[in-house]
C-alpha cells in the first residue's frame, strides 16, 4: 500500500509519498481521481499558494485564524475524499 499526505506547503504540490523508496510530490493529475476531485484538489492548493508573500516569506499566511481553519477543515474532507477514490492501493492522511 502506498501512503500520500495531503499537506499545504508554499512552492511544492499538495500531495507527498513519504514511502523511502518513492519518497517527493506527487502529481494530482498523475493519479487516478475523477477529473472533478483533482480540480478541487488544484483549486485547495492554489488558494493556499496565494497566501505566500514572495516580498517577505515570514508574512506569509492566511488573512485570519478563521480562514486557516476553513482551509484545514477543506483539507481533512479532500484527504477523505481522495482516500475513498484510491481505495486499497493507497492510505492517504492529511498533514496540516
């Protein structure tokens, strides 16, 4: 079985196989998922990445704690609905 964590990180994908011999992000559109899942996936990122203050890294982050958490509680459910789309081949977690 192959892990994946769903993880918001700046600059990189949102999805990581931790496995030592597959070990990097993977890429959304290089699973198999419904062509609607890996656009909510995309669009989960994306807001994410518009986050980052490439003027001064450390300013970096949502506009409010209450949008942090949204993000978050949108990323538990797409780790869910990734993890039924897979099925037996992969264990996926969500990684805040």
């Amino acid at each position: 079985m192959i892990r994946l964590r769903l993880t918001s990180e700046y600059l990189a994908g949102p999805i990581f196989c931790p496995e030592p011999d597959k070990m990097g992000h993977v890429d959304v559109e290089g699973l198999p998922l419904s062509q609607e899942l890996k656009t909510k996936v995309s669009e989960w990122d994306r807001k994410y990445q518009s986050t980052f203050n490439s003027d001064y890294p450390p300013d970096s982050g949502f506009s409010s704690p209450e949008a942090e958490l949204q993000h978050a509680a949108e990323g538990e459910q797409l780790a869910k609905m990734i993890q039924q789309e897979l099925q037996g081949s992969y264990s996926v977690e969500y990684c805040p």
